[in-house]
C-alpha cells in the first residue's frame, strides 16, 4: 500500500497560547483533508514551541561566567549559550560555531535545539526553546483530536538534526504518541529462513524525515503534513524510547 | 503537492549477473506502475550488489592475523572482519559485537554494510559486499530506465544505517543519479526576513528514508519503491556529496 504524505498549507502563524490542535483541525477541514484512522499528524517543533510560549527574550536572560567562556569559546552570544545550558545535562563538543549538547530530553544535537529563525523578533531578540516535554505534547493534541473527530491518529513533534559524518540534516520524532516507535525484527528470519539479528527499525524518526521532507521541500510556511498509508498501531510508545542508552554510546 | 511512496512489489529473486533495470521495467509494468518526469527509483542495496556478483562465499577468504585479532575482539568470524577490512579506509570503534569503520566511500557505520540477510547460502556460507560504486550504478540504471521509457527518473540506491545516540536504522542514499542531495537554503531568509544561517537538507537521505520505511514495513520482500511527487531536478549530483569532511568531524 503506497503512503503518503500531504503537506498542510494554510495554517495561520501560530501565537502562544494559542490552541494549536483547533488551529490544526481548522487548517485540515480548509484544505479538504479528511482525518482517518491511521494518519500520523506531523507538527514541525516550531509551532508547539510557540504555542507553548516557549520563545524567550535574550534581554531577560544573565549569563553566567561559563555560559560567558563558552561563548567566546563557541562564537556566540553568552545568553544563547545560558539557554542552551539550561536546557541540556552535558557539552559534548565545543569548537568556534559549534556547541554540541545532551539534551536533557535525552537526543544529542547541537544548541540544544534553540532557534532564532522564523521566530518573531519585534519587542527584542528571542530565541525558541523546545517543548517542556514533546512526548506530553503530542499526547495532548491527539487526545483532542480524536475528541473532534472520533478517529485514531497518531502525532509526532519533528525537528531537525544534524549527524556527525553525513551532511545536512533530517527529521527527527522529538515527541509522539500513538506511532510504534522502534519496529524489532529481531528474532525474526530472513527471505532464506536465517535469523535476523540486528533489525531495530526507527519508524518514528523515518516518519518524521518524510514529513519534514515535504515541510521543507515546498516553503518555509508549511509547518504540518498528514502521512497516510502506514498500518494503524495501538501503542503506547513514546519518543523518549528511541535515545539510545548511555552504556551503548560506542562513540563517546 | 502530495508526496507519495509506492512500493514495488513482485520483484523476482535478484541473481548475480541480473539486467537490474529491465527486471525492475518488468515489474513496474506488472504493478501497473508507469514511471513520470521526477520519479524517483529507490533501490535497495541488497538487490543492486546482488545484480552486480557482490556476494562472497566465505570458504574463499583468509583472514589476515589483524582479522583474527578483531575477530575475537568483536566475537565475528575472521573471514568476515577481512571482508569488512577489505571494504574500509578505517576503524573506528571495536567492541564485543561491535565493529565501526568508515567504508571506502566515505560513509562511517558498522561491519562496512556487509550482510548475511536475505543472502542465498546455499553452496557455503556467504557475504554481500555493497556495489563497487553505487553513484555509478545508480547512473546506469538511470540511463537505462530513461531508455527503456524516455522519463527523466532519479535513481537512489538505499541502505539502513544506524546512528550513534538514536535507535533503530533509518535509510540512507549510498548512491544517486538525478536527484538533488544537499538542497541549501543558507543566505535565505526566514519568514520574518531574518537570514537562515545553517539550513542544509540532506533530500537524498530522506528520500531514501521514506522508501526504506514502506520497504521494511510491509514485507521483506519489497526491495524497490517509487517517489513521486517532489519536484524534478536537473543535476549532477552523486551521493558522495553526502559525506562530511573528515576535517567537520566534530565526533572524533
């Protein structure tokens, strides 16, 4: 069965506070796109930031002497790199331009996700965290999604990432629910009958990297896309499943 | 515009010395399936080294006294870390179960792609290298298709990586024709006129992402899938632009 993945115009710069599952629902109906069971709603990171009130004015913020050192260390502003302290539980690599962090959301990437684009400016310098927790996120708008609609769809919070040896980023699930995350084939034998040993499959980021795809692919102005054709899952899976543990870190 | 991934089903067992293109001509005929300008072909690895005579029977290798050692290292067989050795400029990591190198074109992952799923053992047991080149086979089958039918398709050839802090694969273009890898939006602006400083998208990737998910997710036996939708490119592009240089290599 083909899948698909259709980019949702329309939707109207997101305010916070604002409620983005009606926004959404709104956006749907305008566009002609009918939600049914299975469809995995994509939300780039942005919009729930800013939902969530999440952007911050930089004027508001004191750096400390290391978010100060790091800063002339890494070629940013002090108070960009505080933001990005308190929102991470360890620096893994620091060069001019580059401060690479562990999220305390678990994911490694650089500046702890925090973004000056498409951010609104006016009223002094801000910055956009991430969402508190993307995972709980995710869950809302699909609760009140099916509450709307009666149909069992699935949510994913997609940023980008960078990788260390591959250039260009990717979609990456900071936040889903109601999507399997990871799929094990493991245990499970090949097309000659041997058994497959190391087939963990990441859905959730694959998922995300289509949508995200799309998102970018069309304008700058497309912050929400339907995937469509993937077999319904009725899971309990959650994001935060796809960090890989600590004491697997090979590359440390 | 809609992005739509269609897998191609009913391919025949791939057999060393197999005219790829035609066999994958026939079997979109068969699914009813008729390529368009901007198509792009997703091709997994596997069938491509296949067609190509990359599979390696393991009774014909001597594994150096540098094989044996890693091999006990990393509890593999040594025949199979010569092959891995063979394929790689270096390693990386090595760990119980764990073998890291950075293959000869330049992408860095475990055991140099080398696989014994989905692999014919019959006669002795045995390998699949990747392709020798697969930009090149990418750019054959390319010609091919465009002259069996006059479309002017991208072709990738896909494979599952996996990635340091994140589980479970995702795809990755180990090879392309006719598809724009990179797309660079930096100097752009954003929507509030501001200038996007790092915004490089790795499309061949995520291309190669979507067809490796509806690949695995339906069958083992969907090796081919068909992107339609984005829009056509007119480039010279190669998947060899998707490696960092060494010298950005923050992780080392």
């Amino acid at each position: 069965m083909p899948m698909h993945v259709i980019p949702l115009e329309g939707l109207p710069m997101v305010q916070p506070g604002d409620d983005l599952a009606t926004l959404l629902l709104q956006s749907l109906r305008q566009a002609g796109i009918d939600l049914i069971d299975g469809d995995i709603l994509c939300l780039a990171q942005k919009i729930v930031s800013k939902a969530e009130g999440r952007q911050i004015k930089l004027d508001s913020i004191t750096a400390s002497s290391k978010a100060v050192e790091l800063g002339t260390l890494t070629d940013k502003d002090p108070r960009m790199v505080q933001l990005v302290l308190d929102e991470s539980t360890n620096i893994l690599r620091t060069r001019p331009g580059a401060l690479i962090v562990r999220h305390r959301l678990g994911f490694v990437g650089a500046n702890a996700g925090i973004d000056q684009s498409n951010v609104d400016h006016r009223g002094g310098e801000s910055a956009l965290l991430l969402p508190v927790d993307p995972d709980a996120s995710a869950a809302r708008i699909r609760a009140a999604v099916y509450g709307a609609t009666g149909k069992h769809c699935g949510v994913i919070i997609t940023d980008s990432h960078n990788r260390p040896w591959r250039l260009g980023t990717i979609g990456a699930a900071i936040g889903s629910a109601g999507v399997r995350v990871l799929q094990d084939h493991r245990g499970g034998h090949d097309i000659f009958g041997r058994e497959l040993k190391v087939t963990l499959i990441n859905r959730a980021d694959a998922i995300a990297t289509a949508a995200t795809l799309l998102m970018g692919e069309t304008t700058e102005r497309i912050p929400a896309a339907v995937v469509r054709g993937l077999p319904p899952d009725d899971t309990a899976d959650t994001a935060q499943l796809i960090n890989r543990p600590l004491e697997e870190d090979l590359f440390k």
